[in-house]
C-alpha cells in the first residue's frame, strides 16, 4: 500500500502539485471515503491517491505486523510499477 501510495505521490509531483501541503476536501460516511467534486486537478488527484491508500491499508489490516513499522526501506527488494 505504501509503496503505491508513494508512487501516486511522485507522479502528481511530477505534474507540478505539492503532495505535502496540498489541502482538499473529502467526507467519511458509513466507511466509504467521497473525494470532493470542486477542486483543482492536484486537489481531486491527491484526494483519489489517499482514498486508494486508506481503501488499501483496509483490505489488507489482517496482515499488518507492528515489528515492520519501521522498517528500513533500503532492505526492501525495488519493485516496478506498470500503470
């Protein structure tokens, strides 16, 4: 999830947003995530990058294991994305 949710970000940044302080609108109701319609192209975008990294990170609570938290990116094998 991480790693998708990473590579989102870096392609939006590529396209000239600013991931870190970018503001968008959103609401949470009855578990489902609602990216708002008004927005910029960068607002709605980044707003779709979470909504897929939360969604992700739901679907796959059952094998989240606390000891890798923190684990060190360096040791994890490069992978590539084709999207």
């Amino acid at each position: 999830c991480c790693w998708v949710h990473d590579y989102c970000y870096a392609q939006l940044e590529e396209k000239g947003c600013n991931t870190l302080t970018q503001s968008y609108k959103y609401r949470v109701a009855w578990g489902l995530v609602t990216c708002a319609e008004r927005g910029s192209y960068c607002q709605t975008q980044l707003c779709t990058c979470d909504q897929k990294f939360v969604y992700c990170l739901k679907r796959n609570r059952r094998s989240y294991n606390p000891h890798l938290q923190n684990y060190w990116r360096s040791f994890c094998k490069t992978k590539t994305l084709v999207c």
